[in-house]
C-alpha cells in the first residue's frame, strides 16, 4: 500500500458493544460490574488472610497469593475501560493508553500461564515427594520461580506490543473488540505482517502449550501417586488440595480456547440474535404482567 494511503491515528474506537441497545448494554454494565467487585474483593481478601495469617506462609498460599495479585492486574487491565464504554458510551482509547492496555494484557496473560504451570509442580511435589517437599519448596526457591515468572513475562509483552504498534495504521481506527488485543488491532495495519504473525503464533503456542505440557505431566505423576494410596481417605485428602487449582487451570485453559481458537463468528449476526432474544423476553415479561 503506498505511504500516502497510510494515517497517523491518535485513538481508537471500540465497537464490540456499540450496535447493542440500550436496555442490553446496561444489564451487561450491572453483570459486569458486579463480577468484577466480587473478583477484586474475593482477591484482595485472599492477599490480606494469607499475609496476616503465619499459618498460611506455605508454599501454596505464596502460589495462591501471587495468582490473586495477577487475577486483580488483569481485571484492572480490562474491565474499567470495558464498563466505561457501556455505561458512558465512551467507547475511544488513546493510542498510548491502548498499546498500554495491550502490554499488561500479554504482562499478566503470560504471568498466569506459567505460574499455573508452577502451582501444579508444587502440587506434585506436596504429593509425591511430601518429605522433601520443605527443603525443594523453600523460601528460595519460591524467590527464584518469582523472579522466572518476571522474567519470562516482561519479553513477550514488550517485544509483542511494541512491534505491532510500530506498524503504519489504515484510515480506519475501529477495533472491533471491547479492548485493545493484539488480533482485532493487527486488522488495521497497512503493512506486511507475516513475520509478526509467525512471532506471535510461536510465541502463544511457547507461552501457552508449555505451561500445559508442564500441568498435564504434573498431574499425571499425581494421579498415579493418589492411586497407590491404599486407604480411600488418603486419597480423598490428597486430592482436594489439587481440585480447585484443577478448577483454575480448567477455567484458564477454556476461556483462553473459546477466545484464541474458536471459529469466527460473524459479529453483527451474534449480535442481532442476543438483541431478538433479549425483546423476546422482555415482550413475555410484559405480556406475563
């Protein structure tokens, strides 16, 4: 394409909740809004119990812990701006405060993969290899896998955010999402993308199927471990401290599917679909009335 044709953009707009109606766009605000108050309160209140609590200095709840913190970083990442745009209608974002929010998203995206990935070797370690399990989990060694986990997160949202927003930009400057995430923004660029394609598909697959290979072995050597138990009380006790990191890992690794490798949908269709069911129920409410 040539220079002429490209643009400078200063902002973005986000039109993923913009063809929704009213009544629509303000049940998502107070659904949204709730979830998000929960999550933020359920984390910090994990953070405050295990910091004041010396009976919660384990391993685990150094693990559980930091994922709290995570889980607040990637709510605050998304969800503000998400709630404004339904709210307020305001649906533009700068371009600094987009490839911002795209940083922290790949930031704490990356965090959680591996320290998921961490969680389920220390579950191995607490099960299979319970009277080692002090000296391999020791405050050190938990100091060093949290110094890995900034290590191996600060590369893959540099590198990718600020690659992508070096591109040229086309006229149009609508992101069809409800945040700034690297797909729907690389739509808009008026350049050869190919290496940067080839980068960011190595770099998910690194980043996602790594972590998953390390979960999948972990609880493999578990399983086995907690069949060996002979007595059905051992085995119940060794398998609930794995389930609701289980349930964790379960969520993640599907939310992150339904997102990145479903099939497309096209958007106005979905989206004209939710707006017929939603006057459908609401013709029935007042029919009912």
């Amino acid at each position: 394409m040539a220079a002429e044709n490209w643009t400078r953009i200063s902002e973005f707009v986000l039109i993923s909740f913009s063809s929704l109606p009213t009544e629509i766009q303000s049940l998502l605000f107070l659904t949204f809004l709730t979830i998000y108050l929960v999550t933020l309160m359920g984390n910090s209140l994990i953070i405050l119990v295990t910091l004041a609590d010396p009976m919660l200095h384990s391993p685990m709840y150094f693990f559980l812990r930091n994922l709290s913190f995570l889980e607040i970083g990637f709510n605050l990442v998304i969800v503000p701006k998400m709630l404004g745009t339904l709210i307020a209608r305001d649906t533009t974002i700068s371009f600094t405060g987009c490839a911002t929010q795209m940083y922290f998203f790949f930031f704490f995206g990356v965090a959680e993969c591996f320290l998921l990935a961490t969680m389920a070797y220390d579950r191995y370690v607490a099960i299979c290899s319970p009277l080692h399990y002090p000296v391999l989990m020791n405050q050190r060694t938990r100091a060093k896998l949290a110094a890995a986990l900034l290590v191996s997160r600060v590369p893959v949202a540099t590198v990718q955010t600020t690659w992508l927003f070096s591109f040229p930009f086309c006229a149009t400057n609508k992101v069809n999402h409800f945040f700034c995430d690297s797909p729907p923004v690389l739509r808009l660029v008026c350049a050869d993308t190919a290496q940067f394609e080839i980068y960011a598909i190595v770099g998910t697959i690194l980043v996602v199927m790594i972590p998953c290979l390390l979960i999948l072995c972990s609880y493999t050597r578990i399983a086995a471990a907690i069949l060996q138990i002979p007595s059905a009380k051992g085995k119940h006790k060794a398998f609930s401290t794995c389930s609701s990191h289980l349930l964790v890992v379960s969520l993640f690794y599907v939310s992150l599917s339904l997102t990145y490798f479903r099939p497309n949908l096209r958007n106005n269709e979905v989206k004209n679909a939710l707006s017929r069911t939603f006057h459908k129920a609401l013709a029935l409410r007042n029919h009912i009335l």
